[in-house]
C-alpha cells in the first residue's frame, strides 16, 4: 500500500506546521501596504465623483 491511498489533504502536517502555518497565514507586507493604498484612493476617487454630483445637482 502507498501513502497516497492515505493521504487526506484537509489534514495538516505534523512536521514543521509551527513555521509553515505562520508563513501562509500572514499575507505579505507589500500587498497589505498596495491594499490600503488602493482602498485609500479609490474612497477618495468616490468622495471627489460625490462631491462634483452634488455641486453639479445643485445648480438647478
């Protein structure tokens, strides 16, 4: 028998999971620092699109 009949890939490994868990459970630094740029950017995108809506609504 081999161990591929056996191998569940729900199941963590034992070897090495303490180092390997907090490596792909922590996302990188510069997508954390790109995320918030974006999300930054595109609020002060939509508060300029709002603003010049309701400057240009209020002419009327």
């Amino acid at each position: 028998m081999s161990d591929s009949e056996h191998y569940d890939p729900l199941t963590p490994r034992q070897t090495g999971t303490a180092v390997r868990d907090t490596q792909e459970r922590k996302m990188p630094r510069g997508m954390v620092i790109r995320l918030v740029a974006y999300l930054v950017a595109g609020h002060v995108v939509a508060a300029f699109l709002y603003i010049l809506f309701a400057v240009a609504g209020g002419n009327q």
